[in-house]
C-alpha cells in the first residue's frame, strides 16, 4: 500500500473518513478566529501530518508570520514553476531569513514532463490550463502525497468560487484543506501586516496586488478587482491548485494536433496557496 494510503487509512480507522472529520472540524472550530484555527489544527491528531503550501505572493506574509510564531519547523511547500517573477524568488528567501522557517522545500516540475509537453516554454500562450496542470498542480499533487493536510492562504472576498469557503475542506476524500483566513476581509489582511511590520511583496507597490507567475501576471488599473492580472483576459479563476465545487477544472494538454488528458490518474490538490 502506497505511504499517504496507509496513512488515509489509520486516521480513518481511529478518527472516520476524511468527509466525517471536516464535518467534524468545522463544528468544532466554527466560531474560533483565524489564529486560534491555525494554531489548533496544527496540534490536532485528527488532521495528521500537516504541511503549509505557500506561493510567496502578496498576502502570503501573513500565514508564514502566524505560523514561525506556532510552529517554525512545519513544512513549507513553495512551488517554483521556473515561470515566477524573480523578486518572488527573492522575497522567499528574504522571508525565510527573516521569519527564521526551519523547513521550507522549493518544489519544482518534473524536468521531463516539461522538456515532453512545453519544450519551449511557451505552452501558456495557447493553453493556460494545460500549464498551470504541469508546473503547479501535478508538482503540488506529488509533493502532497506524504501528507494528510495542507494549510492554504484563499479567502471568501477573492472570487465567486470561494464565496462559500469554510475553515475545513474534504479533498477528493485523500486531504483536508486547512483556510485558516477564510473569513477574513482584505482589510483584515492589511491590519495584520501593519501591525505585525511584515515586508511586503515589491511587486505589490507596482501594481500587483495578486501575483503568480510572470508571463499570466499584469499589473492592475485603480478600480479594478484585486486579480484582475491573472490570466488577463482568460474566462480563468483558479489555477488548478484548488477544486472548484469538489472537482478539478482544468483542459486537456494538446501535443501534436492531439490531445493528451491533463489530468493526474489520482485525485489532484487545486487558485492561489497561502
């Protein structure tokens, strides 16, 4: 039996399946702040093996602030696309320095996977879901697979599709996701960095307010939504990090007039991480 599927199935023999536990979870924790969220559920046997999934973009300070105070040597996933702004690469090193992260791994794509599907790396000018599929969701999936909970940064005021989100998710009944800031507003999220002196992301003083990788990412106009720059132009929200409703949308990658299916043969991890 594979390492997580073990593991899925000792924390469903002594706590029920994934389902029963984030009914659990949210019942539990429905009237705690975001905080008091975070710092529970880290010591929480019910949720396992947990690691903070972090895109070191504008607002990621905060989480990674919150957690160097609870727990500095919990696993931080960082996903390098080898498509990011280089002041991102260097804000997570500046960051790590400064919040003292004992446990931050750099993840980056599977090198052959990339050389086969986007030799070239220009595969996000004619398929958008087909790259964020290969550099974000596959890597994240992969690095995912020895544990049983991830902590991620979306929050309720972001888009439609988080309009309902709660602090406990089931992920296709393999992980819960952990969103300790789901009900906070972006006021919120200013007054934290403010009052803790957090270094902002450079690139947000430029006009970027949401940040993913360099080629998908455009600054924004005063007026416009927050991240209005992702994939400008693309009928496109989520980057296929995070499920939409319980699934993943994402299309197929195309390959020499043919298509090839996106999708991981397991369940996937799916917008933005912490």
């Amino acid at each position: 039996m594979p390492h997580n599927a073990a593991a899925v199935a000792a924390l469903h023999e002594e706590f029920g399946t994934v389902s029963e536990r984030v009914e659990r979870l949210n019942a539990r924790y429905k009237h705690h702040s975001a905080t008091s969220v975070l710092e529970l559920a880290l010591k929480d046997r019910e949720l396992g093996r947990i690691a903070l999934v972090s895109s070191f973009g504008s607002e990621s300070v905060v989480l990674l602030h919150m957690l160097s105070v609870m727990a500095p040597d919990t696993p931080v996933l960082f996903i390098d696309t080898q498509m990011l702004f280089e002041e991102t690469i260097q804000y997570q090193l500046d960051l790590i320095d400064k919040l003292d992260l004992r446990d931050v791994r750099r993840i980056t794509p599977d090198a052959a996977r990339l050389a086969e599907i986007d030799p070239d790396n220009t595969l996000h000018q004619r398929d958008t879901d087909a790259c964020c599929t290969i550099r974000k969701t596959e890597t994240l999936q992969n690095a995912l697979s020895g544990f049983d909970a991830w902590v991620t940064g979306r929050k309720r005021f972001q888009s439609g599709t988080r309009a309902a989100l709660e602090f406990f998710e089931n992920e296709a009944d393999l992980r819960i996701k952990i969103n300790p800031l789901a009900h906070w507003a972006p006021s919120d999220v200013q007054d934290y960095m403010i009052n803790n002196r957090l270094p902002r992301h450079p690139l947000v003083a430029k006009g970027y307010p949401s940040i993913g990788c360099a080629p998908c990412t455009s600054p924004v106009k005063e007026g416009e939504d927050p991240r209005a720059g992702r994939w400008r132009g693309a009928q496109k929200e989520e980057c296929g990090i995070h499920f939409v409703n319980g699934k993943v949308v994402r299309g197929p990658i195309r390959k020499e007039g043919h298509e090839m299916d996106a999708s991981p043969q397991t369940s996937s991890a799916k917008g933005d991480a912490a």
